[in-house]
C-alpha cells in the first residue's frame, strides 16, 4: 500500500454531527404534524408512537427528554423515505395555503367591486349569478353594519365550491374552517348551490 494513500475510517466527527442535527430537526418536524399528515409518514411503530406522546407533552423538560428519545429512534431508521413524505405534505399545504389566499381575494374584490362580479361569471358562466350576487350584497350589509359575517363566510363557501375541480365539488361547499358559525336560517345561504351541475 502507497505510504500516502489514506486509510478511509468512516464518516467524520463534523459529518456525523450534521447527520445527528439533520435527523433531530426531522424528528421536531414529525412532532409538528398533525395526526393525519403523521399517518403518511412511514414510520416504525416505536416512533410513531413516539412522536405522538411527544405531541401531548406540555412540560419543556419532559418534551426535551422526549425529543431526545426520538432521536435515538431516528438514528435506527432510513431517512430518505420520511424525508420524501415530509417533501409531499409540505408541498400539499404549500398549495392548499396558496388557494386560500386566492379565494380570500376573490372574496374582497367581489365585496369591494360589482366589476369583479362580471369578471368571474365570465369565468365561470355556468355559475348562478343571482344567488352569488346575495351573497356578495349581503356580506357588504354585514360589514357595514358590524355584524356576525355569516354571508362573508358563505360567499368563502360559495367560492370555494366555484373553484373546486369538478371531481371535487361534490363535496367542497362545506369547509372544516368557515361552516361552524353559519346560521341555518340565514336565507343567503340555503339550498341554492352556486354552481349549476348538468
């Protein structure tokens, strides 16, 4: 063997420190989701469970033990396919968080302009014009007179629906974030789908 040739000992202490801060930063982002988004993660049944007793601890020093233990876990496992899953979820929120801001300006130019009206029936001409255009009128009364904003969260709704891909829409009209403080006697919001299925 060549005097100057080097004898490859493994990973450097450098190295193995930023895969062991790699895996712990991991570790904290698996804490961070939520029950469904952890159901996505291939994870052994060990971590699993422990993240989600990391995810009921309140108390920071028991939370840092449990952080601590999971990893330990890490270390036992292939990154890659929870890096993977982590890369999706995040891609999917990163859209989700994108179409709500895109219904929640259609909903204040609709509020602020009648012109906005015109602009999205040309868009979608198959919408019901009518029932939008209560809802748009009612939602402004409620701003104007400082009331509970049932009509402003329907025409979030309404939107939503609008804007849904047609393999969707069937169910698109109620939102787990908008319907819980909808009046059911509100008669802006009953019975009449915005959008016309043929």
């Amino acid at each position: 063997m060549d005097e100057e040739e080097e004898v490859y000992s493994g990973p450097s202490k450098t190295s193995r420190k930023k895969a062991m801060i790699a895996l712990q930063l991991l570790g904290e982002e698996l804490v961070e989701l939520s029950s469904d988004q952890l159901a996505q993660v291939p994870l052994p049944e060990e971590l699993r469970d422990a993240v989600r007793d990391a995810k009921r601890i309140r108390a920071f020093g028991a939370l840092r033990r449990q952080m601590q233990y999971i990893g330990r876990l890490m270390r036992d496992i292939d990154p890659d396919p929870v890096s993977a899953a982590l890369d999706r979820i995040r891609q999917r929120s990163g859209a989700a968080v994108a179409e709500l801001h895109e219904l929640e300006r259609w909903r204040d130019r609709l509020l602020a302009s009648d012109a906005a009206l015109a602009e999205l029936m040309g868009r979608y001409p198959a919408c019901d014009r009518q029932h939008l255009a209560s809802l748009v009128r009612a939602a402004r009364r409620e701003q104007a007179e400082a009331r509970a904003p049932r009509s402003f969260r329907a025409l979030f709704q309404e939107l939503k629906a609008l804007f849904a891909p047609p393999d969707a829409q069937g169910g698109a009209a109620q939102g787990p974030d908008e319907d819980e403080d909808e009046d059911p006697g509100d008669d802006t919001q009953q019975g009449k789908p915005l959008y016309s299925k043929h």
